[in-house]
C-alpha cells in the first residue's frame, strides 16, 4: 500500500524516518510531505525566562519545535557554559514532556524529563495534576501557536499554576497544494487527536487515528483499518 505522511521529515541524527521505517515493515511504501512551516518568536523573552529557573516550578514541552527553540536561544547567543550550570537547577524540578520524539530532544539539552509514554496533552495534564498542587511556582510552558487548550485548561481548572509564551508560530507549507497535487487517496489516517480534529475541519474522512503519536502506533493502526 501507498501511503502519504504529511508530516515533517526527521531531523537531526542519520537514518530514515521512524514512521518511513516502520510502515515499511508492515509492506507499506511511505513517501513525507511536509504540511507546515515554522518561525520561531519571542526568543528573547525565551532566553530571559530559561535562565531564571528560581521562577518556576518546573517545564512542559509538548512539541519537538518548543525544544528547538530552546536549544537556538542557547547556541545562538553562546550561552552553552551558563546553559551547563542552569539546567542542573532545572533538572531539581519537574520537566514534562509529551512523546518519545520531543523527550529525546529534551534529554538532548541535558534536562531529565518525565512523561515521555504520555501519548497526548490529555494524558499528561493528568499526571501533571497528581504530581503538583497550588502551591508551587507555576510550571513555564513555551508552546506554538496553535496549541490545543487541553492541557492548559486542565492545569488552570485544578489550581496549577501556569505560564505559558509563544515560542512558535505555524503556517501552512508554501509546497504543500504542489506537492499533494501528484497524489490522490481517500482513506486519512492521524498521527493524533489534534491532527484528526483539524483534518475533519478541513472536509477529510479520517479513517484511523494512531492511539499515540509514534510511528509504530501509526502503523497498527492503518494495519487494523486494513483488516
């Protein structure tokens, strides 16, 4: 089978993409699209916050893009040896991470993350919620501009402080309508909640949605669609 992920390609170490991988051991050819574009805001309100880690309680990331943009605040101003001596501060809090992608990204700026089997913002509220209470320094959250409420409003709801900046905004990719107009399909299957929700705005028939954002939740999932 054919199959389309419109998603961003794996950056970073070498290898082919987890998701390109593992559709192709389950006899699925996989070709990546990209469907957004990036541009990073507010770094330097980013910066000026990552380095006061006495203000808060703790981090959350929920997107590989939230980390990136911590990491370009501290190389672009060469503050690698403060970051060393920082983020032992920040290790001595809670970090929260959603997903394996973005926990691995995070490990990469030597921070120590909890969560990573979360799955989705829903399932980390939750543990975030049994962890802390009000009292503590509210938890620094830098997010993109399309972040689901889901997680906020669970923390604000239960009385757990929260601040949160943008740190990215997202936009459609300029290739997208190009390079989709090579390819035809009428089964959509979602990385997650957040995808399907946008992809039924959009007039799309969602027929499967992988259960985490993984790309072997992904692949059981079209496998099950399948049978």
């Amino acid at each position: 089978m054919q199959v389309l992920l419109l998603k961003e390609p794996r950056e970073g170490d070498s290898g082919p993409d987890p998701y390109i991988k593992e559709l192709a051991a389950h006899g699925h050819k996989a070709t990546l699209i990209p469907v957004l574009s990036f541009k990073f805001v507010s770094l330097n309100t980013l910066s000026e916050k990552l380095f006061q880690p006495d203000t808060y309680g703790g981090l959350i990331f929920t997107s590989p893009r939230a980390v990136e943009a911590v990491k370009k605040c501290i190389e672009v101003e060469g503050r690698e040896e403060e970051w060393r001596l920082i983020k032992d501060k920040w290790n001595a809090k809670s970090i929260y991470v959603v997903g394996k992608a973005t926990g691995d990204l995070v490990q990469q700026l030597g921070l120590k993350p909890s969560g990573e089997d979360s799955g989705t913002a829903n399932v980390l509220s939750r543990l975030i919620i049994q962890r802390e209470n009000a009292e503590i320094l509210p938890l620094f959250f830098p997010c993109g501009s399309i972040k689901r409420e889901v997680l906020p409003t669970a923390l604000r709801d239960n009385g757990v402080p929260l601040e949160t900046l943008t740190v990215y905004q997202t936009a459609e990719h300029p290739d997208l309508h190009e390079n989709l107009s090579h390819y035809f399909t009428q089964q959509f299957a979602a990385i997650g909640p957040t995808t399907a929700d946008a992809m039924t705005v959009a007039g799309l028939c969602v027929s499967c949605s992988a259960e985490k954002p993984t790309a072997t939740h992904l692949a059981a999932a079209i496998a099950k669609v399948l049978l």
